[in-house]
C-alpha cells in the first residue's frame, strides 16, 4: 500500500511542477501557404505537449476539439489576398523577384491589416484585455507591421522562418550580407556555383537595390500600419525585430548551401515529416502494390499547381508518360486531364508522404519546395526538380549537385529529354543509394532538433530573452558591416596616391625634356 501511495505521490509533485513551469505563448503565422504552417505546427504542438498553453494565429487551424490549452485564430481569409491572381508557372517565365516584390508589397500591407483588424486578435490585444504571454514567436519573412504585438504583451520574441531566411530578415539580425552566395534565394539570378565578375556586379547592386527598397519603401508604410493599430508611442518596428532573441531556420546542412550565421539563428528541419505513415485507401495501395515495374508520383506542391502548365508543357508531360513502363500518379487539380494516358492516375489531392514510404515508387517528380525535398530525403526516393519560385531552385540545385536527383527547367521542358531523366534515375541506381546516404546523414547527429528547438525556447522564456547572442552587427549602418567605408577610404587614397604619382612624373619627365632640349648640341652628342 505504502509502495502506491509513494508512487501516486510521485506523479503528483512530477505533474504540478511540470505545469508549474508552463508558459503562455503567442503564436503568429500569417502566410497562407500549408508547407510553411505545417513546419511552425510541428514545433508549436510540441511545445502544447510540454505543457505550455498557446494561442495561434494560422491561415491552417488544426480544427482538433480534443487540443487542450491550444487557442487558434483562425485568418484562413488570407488565401483570397495572396493567390488572387498568382500564376506561379507564367510568373517565372515574365518577372525576377525584386518585380514580384513590388507587386506583393500592396498584397503584404492588406494581409498584415486583415490580420491586425481580426475581432479574437484586437480583443486580445486590446490595451484593457489583461492578457498575458511570455513568449511570441512569429514568422520572420515580410511582416513587421505585427512585431509591436511583443511589445504590448512585453514579452520576447523568437522568429520562424520555413524556409531559409530571406536577404531584409538577415539583414535586420546582423547576418553578413554575401550578394553572390548560392543561399540567397531571393535573388533575380538563379545561378550556382562559380560566376564572373559581370555576374557578381549585377548580384551586388541587385541585393542592394532590393534591400534598399525594403528599407525606403516598405518598412515605413508597415510602421505607419502599425502605429494605426498599436498607437505613435511605439518602438521603430525596425529596433523590435532587431532585437529577436532567437531565428528558428528550416535549413539542414547536408542539404543546405553552408553560409555563416550569427548566434542567434539556430538551425531546425524535418518538424512536419510525420513518424506514422498513415495508410493509403484501399483502391490506391492496389493500384501502388499492382505496379511491379515500379510506379512515379508527380506533385507540383500546393502553391505551384499542375493546371497551371501550359498547354504545350502539359502536353509534353502527357507524351513522355505515355511512353513508360510505369504507373505514374499524377496531383493534377482537376477533374479531366486531356489525352490522359492508360498508365497514369491523376488525384486532386494526393496523400504525399504515404505514397513517398510505398516501396515500389521510383522517382519523385517535384517544384524543389523544401517540405517536399525533406519528405523524399526521408523515404530515401531520388528526384527530378522543375523549380518555379523562391527557394526551389537552391534545393533542386543541391540535391542534383549531390547526385541524388536531376534539375530541368518547366518552361521548356521537352518529351525526350523527361523521359531521359527518368530512365537515368531509376536505372542508374547510384542515385538511389546517395540519396540513402544523404538520408543517414540528415539523422546522424547528436541532438533532436525538436528536442533542441524545445530547449532553446524554454531558454528564451527562462531569462526572458537572450540579449547575450545579439551581434553587434545590428547596431552599425550597412556601410560599415562590410568595411565599405574602408575600403572606398582605401581605394580613394590608392587612387590619389597613384594620380599623383603619375603627375610628378609626367611633370619630372616634362622637365627633363625640356632640360635636355636646352643643351648645347656638343653636350647633346656627348649624351648619345
């Protein structure tokens, strides 16, 4: 009996101190894309596991009645503004980022202003509300008008990014900025590897251009949009996200282009890679078990859709499936696919990582999103990549320089060359095996990164920030974190220096001429 109650006892105090240390975290993701609210949902449940009570806003609730302490604010509303007439496909092919950029800025100020006039969101932050957090996370990308939330709660802040985190974000924590490294993604020019020096020039003043349009254009009409809702009183939004305390980035390094960070951005990945595959439908797993030669799936993601292509690209896709040996399931967004193939199904929606764990599929045939690399890494399945926008061209890049998979551009892609591709990944069995290796590095390595995100969230709401991992970079005009001034002070002073060198002997050889011309003919010959 003694034993028992010992036990009970035990469970009790573990239980009450685990909750004694529970915290109230604000949670704010405003993009409506479902790749990057499934990274923030896998740490954000997480943290519920712990514990830790959270009120979310999401354009992608969970909608799950048995969530406990798990608040979401639902702004699926935001999907209207954002894909409102978003090609992706016909984007790539007319415009560079620093053009979309332009055309999203107005779209960015009415997503940052639907959110902030929510109903639940201004009760809660109300001046009057008596809320109270210790924490608020929230996505690093294009919304600083919503960083004022953190200070009217008083609490610190940690940022998200899903993606790996964009040139105004690595500015505003202190990154170096590097024009030319092949891990900027929101750059005009998608090029890897070595460039010439005409290249490097074009990427230095782009970068620039961009980062000063950011600062001139953008932030002060985010700061006005945020002083209309949070009051004139307020911090420059600018010093607010400065001061992040800490930038969970979804990058991995095996599969990353390794750049150098500050303190303060720690590494994440593979949060929404689910450990239990759920099954597939009875039909779909007959058909998947039934294709012994081996089967393809196809997805262009979520944002980037099939009906998207082009006739005359959708055509060539139709033809080089027509002429393989394989099934080919095909996340088409329609009821009719014209031409459509014997071998090959299409699905409106495909239930993704169930189809990567069937053992029979051979390639994955993908846009290059991030979510969707980490998937087929963790199922160990080669790829074919037709990046469209962002950051897919850096993971396709990647992994075709890893050998686990072939790059091709979808505004131009040819039947034969497809149909090349495929056979050269599923024959060449090569590229399966890296892609296994690639697989044991990703889960070879000493901590959890759940786990780790976990710790250092505690951390930030333990001491209540981490001011102790700021870069003095953040404080120092942008001249001066890349020694531009010195160098220009230099190249100034090189340049006088050998202007006037050049002046002294232009005038010392004058002279001497002069001189010589002067001599009596006699002293002239004598000198000959």
């Amino acid at each position: 009996m003694s034993r028992y109650f010992l036990s009970a006892t035990l469970i009790l105090v573990v239980g009450f101190w685990h909750y004694g240390r529970a915290s109230r975290i604000l949670g704010i993701f405003p993009t409506p894309s479902i790749s990057h609210q499934v990274v923030y949902r896998g740490l954000t449940l997480a943290l519920r596991e712990r514990g830790h009570e959270l009120v979310i806003v999401t354009t992608d609730p969970v909608n799950d009645p048995n969530l406990t302490n798990y608040k979401e604010i639902d702004v699926h509303s935001l999907y209207d503004i954002f894909i409102q007439d978003v090609d992706w496909i016909a984007t790539r092919e007319k415009d560079t980022w620093s053009n979309m950029f332009d055309g999203f800025m107005s779209k960015l100020e009415l997503e940052c202003e639907e959110i902030l006039e929510h109903p639940e969101l201004r009760k809660l932050y109300a001046p009057n509300s008596g809320e109270k957090f210790d924490l608020m996370l929230i996505e690093m990308l294009f919304f600083p008008s919503l960083m004022p939330l953190a200070t009217r709660f008083d609490v610190p802040v940690i940022g998200m990014a899903s993606l790996g985190l964009n040139l105004n974000m690595q500015y505003a924590v202190g990154n170096p900025i590097m024009p030319s490294h092949p891990s900027n993604w929101d750059t005009d020019e998608k090029i890897f590897g070595e460039l010439t020096l005409w290249q490097r020039m074009k990427n230095f003043v782009r970068i620039w251009k961009y980062l000063y349009k950011y600062w001139t254009r953008y932030m002060p009409a985010q700061q006005a949009l945020a002083r209309k809702y949070f009051g004139n009183d307020i911090p420059d939004i600018s010093d607010i996200e400065k001061n992040v305390s800490l930038v969970f980035v979804n990058q991995q390094a095996p599969i990353t282009y390794l750049r150098p960070n500050v303190p303060k951005i720690i590494d994440i990945g593979g949060f929404h890679v689910t450990k239990k595959i759920k099954p597939l439908s009875k039909d779909l797993q007959k058909i998947l078990d039934d294709s012994t030669q081996g089967f393809i799936y196809m997805s262009l993601g979520s944002n980037v859709k099939s009906v998207m292509l082009a006739n005359g690209t959708r055509e060539e896709f139709i033809a080089a499936f027509s002429k393989l040996p394989y099934t080919v399931v095909w996340k088409f967004e329609d009821e009719f696919l014209p031409n459509q193939p014997p071998n090959v199904l299409i699905m409106k929606w495909a239930p993704q990582q169930s189809i990567l764990a069937h053992p029979n599929l051979k390639v994955f045939i993908y846009q290059g999103g991030l979510q969707s690399t980490e998937e087929a890494i963790s199922h160990g399945v080669p790829v074919i990549g037709f990046p469209v926008l962002a950051d897919q061209d850096i993971h396709v890049s990647k992994l075709a320089s890893l050998g686990v998979g072939k790059k091709l551009e979808i505004l131009t892609v040819k039947r034969d060359e497809l149909i090349e591709a495929i056979q050269s990944v599923v024959y060449d069995t090569s590229h399966k095996k890296r892609m296994l290796d690639l697989r044991n590095m990703l889960r070879d390595k000493p901590y959890d990164s759940m786990e780790n995100a976990i710790w250092w969230t505690e951390h930030v709401i333990r001491h209540k920030g981490a001011p102790h991992l700021q870069s003095t970079l953040v404080d120092e005009p942008w001249y001066q974190r890349q020694d531009m001034d010195i160098v220009f002070i230099i190249s100034a002073g090189s340049l006088v220096a050998l202007c006037f060198t050049l002046v002294v002997f232009h005038k010392l050889l004058i002279c001497s001429i002069r001189a010589f011309n002067k001599l009596p003919s006699s002293k002239k010959d004598k000198l000959h």
